[in-house]
C-alpha cells in the first residue's frame, strides 16, 4: 500500500517510525478538511473512524458507534475521495479507552494501541492541559504497543501539552512510543490552521 498517495495507513508492527508515519499521514488527512465546518463531536468522529481504519488485518478495534451527526459529521466537510478512503468504523462498544486495538487470541491475546482524545476548553488553555493529563493518565498505566492522545491547542502552542504529557509519561515510568496530535481550536477567519503531531519515545528508539 502506497501511504504517500492514500490515505489508508495500517499499522504492522506498531513501532516508532510506524508511529510518525501514521502522525503524517493523518495530519495530511486533517488538512483537507473544511474546518469551521466541523464540531468536536465531528472531530471526534474523525479521529475515531481514522485510527480504526488503521487496524491491521486480524486486529480488534474497539470504539463507541458511531454518531449520526447530519450536516455536523466530518464527513459533510471532507472531500468525496477523503469520506470514501475512510469508512465508517463497525465498533458497537468503548473498551477502557475512546479507542483500542487488540488481538484477539486465548493464546497471546494482547491490547496493541489505546487512544485518548480530549478537546478541553478552548478559552482556557490551563483547563484544557488539566483534561488531557486526566484523560493521558489513563494511557499511561495501560500496557499497549503504542499509545496515542489527541488534543486541542487554543493557539497552536502544542508545547505545553506535549511538555505534561512527557512529565506524566516519565512519572509513570511508562516507556512506550506515544503518538501526540494537536487539532487546535480553530482561529479567527483568515488564521492558518495547523495540526501538528509527534512521537515520544525513548532515546534508544529514535534514529
């Protein structure tokens, strides 16, 4: 599968460079949206349809349904090829988290990614670091290959989220690969929108 001209990127092996590959890619999706015309509910919706799309072949996804949102689903501001390279998940349930991926085996059955979002308040950016370290503690004492939170800057300083989620992450003691995405709250007319992600990981694991 070509990742540079599709959308549809899977995990395999659940890895660093996997883990920014995937950061990439669904930054480069997030960009063909047309944002004001989007929710958080819808954004939410995104986030949730991408990243089960992501399973790989064999793999469990596990999410809330999805939400029938009208003219206020994602899909509604989203190009034609984009809404179709993305299906609509087939989950019925939450499992621990907003979303997980598993295998599901008696033998070496396993959780291989847990995902968190969390939009906090657009008009405090304190409140908002508050609800995604709330919400991240819970991914940090998970055992998963890889771990994924999903926030929104006020301004587009990703820095301080990503700074007390490292803090929590290292307090937990917690060395897995974390995937960070930022989908700020979108500006005022005229501003640039800029999604952004990265990768914590350990020094031995980043090239």
């Amino acid at each position: 599968m070509n990742h540079e001209t599709r959308s549809q990127f899977v995990f395999t092996k659940y890895r660093v460079d996997e883990l920014r590959q995937c950061g990439d890619q669904f930054v480069a999706d997030a960009l063909k949206l047309d944002v004001p015309g989007i929710t958080t509910a819808g954004y939410t919706e995104f986030v949730l349809d991408w990243f089960a799309m992501t399973a790989p072949r064999g793999a469990r996804a596990d999410a809330r349904p999805v939400q029938r949102l009208g003219n206020l689903n994602w899909r509604h501001a989203a190009p034609e090829t984009l809404a179709l390279e993305i299906p609509p998940r087939k989950t019925s349930a939450e499992f621990l988290v907003d979303l997980c991926h598993s295998i599901p085996s008696p033998r070496d059955g396993r959780i291989t990614l847990v995902l968190e979002s969390e939009w906090g308040d657009a008009r405090s950016q304190q409140a908002s670091i508050l609800a995604v370290v709330h919400d991240a503690a819970k991914v940090a004492h998970m055992t998963a290959l890889a771990k994924v939170i999903v926030f929104a800057s006020a301004t587009g300083d990703h820095q301080p989220f990503l700074d007390a989620v490292a803090k929590l992450r290292q307090a937990a003691g917690d060395s897995t690969p974390w995937l960070c995405i930022d989908l700020p709250w979108w500006a005022a007319p005229g501003a640039t929108w800029e999604p952004w992600a990265q990768v914590l990981a350990e020094s031995s694991e980043t090239p």
